[in-house]
C-alpha cells in the first residue's frame, strides 16, 4: 500500500474544499478499494490553527484512478492549490482560474512524484 495525504490551500474555502475532494474520492467506484480517511494534521510550527487533510492508502495499480479522479474534480475548480506528500515527497497542483489541458499531465507528474517515479513503492 502506498500513503498519500492531500492537501489544499489558495481557496476562497480550502476547508469545504477538502471536503469536496473527499466526497470525490470516496465516491468514485474506480477507488473502492482504497482507503480514505478525512483527520487533523499534526501542526507545523509557524502554522495558525488546525489544518485537515486527507489520507488515503493505496495499492500502487490504483495511482491512475487517483490521478483521474482528482483531475476531473480538479476542473472544476478556480484557484486553489493541492499538495500531493508520499513515501517519495510532496508535490504541488495549482489551479490558477484557467483550466488548460494541460492539467492532466500536472496531476499524473504531481502524483507520480509523491509516489515515486515507477509507481510500485509499495510502502506504507
């Protein structure tokens, strides 16, 4: 299983966003078989307040119905920022108002480097 946690922040409401993000995920029958949790993130210092973050667990042959997933709830959306963290790193996908096909490719790269470039760390 591979860990994901997702973020968002640039949003008029990343709150609601992330809440939105959620209901995608958990409803989307691609994803059944991963594990979606809505929790509190630990703090960061310098951070005000309590940030909430999705967690998801992941077998590595479903990354591209994650992918898929978040770009077609990602087209829907103005300006907001998501920060994708794996067992590889974070990376980010930004919505800048302007939705370009080339979103798509933002979203798999942005996933695929959280996770690792093969998609196979199973680690978790």
């Amino acid at each position: 299983m591979i860990k994901l946690q997702l973020s968002i922040s640039g949003a008029a409401d990343p709150v609601q966003e992330l809440h939105s993000l959620y209901s995608e995920l958990v409803g989307d029958n691609d994803l059944m078989r991963a594990k979606v949790s809505l929790l509190t993130a630990p703090q960061r210092p310098g951070d005000m307040g309590v940030e909430e973050v999705i967690r998801m667990l992941v077998e590595p042959g479903l990354v591209a119905a994650v992918s898929s997933c978040i770009t077609a709830w990602i087209t829907r959306r103005a300006h907001l920022r998501i920060i994708v963290e794996g067992p590889s790193g974070s990376a980010d996908i930004s919505v800048d108002g302007h939705i370009k096909p080339a979103i798509v490719d933002s979203v798999t790269r942005a996933i695929e480097s959280a996770v690792g470039s093969s998609g196979d760390e199973a680690s978790g």
